[in-house]
C-alpha cells in the first residue's frame, strides 16, 4: 500500500491511499482532503510522464501518482509530499488498509473461483477441519493441501478484518 500525504501552503493537507503491492500495478484510491480547492487541485487534469493523463480516485499506479505530485511540487503548487509505503507484511497493515466484510466477502469469492471451490466444499472443510480422520478418508492427499492452503487464507484475511 502506498500513502501520499501532500500539504499545500496555507496548511491545507490531503492523503491520497493506494491498495497496491507494486509501483506499476493500479490499485483502489482512497482520497481525503481537508480543503476543496487544494482537492481539486490535486484531483485535475492529473498527468504523468509514463501514463498521460489519468483519473486518480477511479483507481491508478502509484507510480503516477508519484509523477503527478512530483511535478504540482516542482511547480510550487503544492508545498510538500510525503510516501509512506506500508508493507503487507506489517502488523499495523490491516488496519492502514481499513478492511471491511465486503472486502473480504470479494476476497474469498475470488479465492474459491482460483482454487476451483464451491461454498459447499468450504464449508464442509471448514465445519470438519479440525477432525483429521474425517478429512482423511474424504480427501486424497493433493486435495487435502489445496483445502488446507484455502484454511490458511482464510484465516489471513479475517486476520484482515480485525
């Protein structure tokens, strides 16, 4: 994830977030700004050298990002910038990213549709996943992995969620 925290001159202060894991791949934006006109300044005509114009809040690269301010900065229309990136791996990262149920409802319906899982299989894994005979006589071992894989994700993304 990476935050821009951009301060204009006359203490007018944004926070643009990008729920991204690489400089190049677009992520969902999260804007706020604490006054109109520095939020349109920032949220107009938004331009970078290696993507052209671009809609910051309809999800973009940080890396665009990063030019755009970068040039409102050098061209003193905003005072100063601050990145911070946060690494997933961080115990503060749940709470940075601001995961909800829905999110994580979209998570794993993402996770079941890769692994090839229906609600059913999750849950009958889930409802017999602590009794190790019944998982194995009913699975072989591949599948038992792929179950056990999906535990683990599961148990990271409502990890997420607190």
């Amino acid at each position: 994830m990476f935050i821009f925290k951009c301060e204009g001159f006359n203490k007018e202060q944004a926070t643009i977030q990008v729920a991204s894991l690489l400089w190049t791949e677009s992520g969902e934006v999260t804007f706020n700004a604490n006054d109109d006109s520095f939020a349109c300044l920032l949220l107009t005509q938004c331009k970078s050298d290696s993507g052209g114009f671009f809609n910051l809040l309809a999800g973009c690269k940080p890396l665009y990002i990063e030019q755009w301010l970068e040039y409102l900065e050098e061209k003193q229309l905003i005072k100063k910038i601050v990145l911070q990136q946060v690494d997933y791996k961080e115990a503060d990262y749940p709470i940075k990213l601001g995961f909800d149920d829905e999110n994580a409802s979209t998570l794993l319906d993402m996770l079941y549709k890769i692994g090839n899982f229906n609600r059913l299989q999750v849950s009958r894994y889930l409802k017999n996943r602590n009794n190790i005979t019944y998982l194995s006589t009913k699975y072989d071992k591949t599948d038992l992995q792929r179950y056990q894989q999906l535990g683990k994700a599961i148990t990271f993304i409502l990890k997420l969620k607190k």
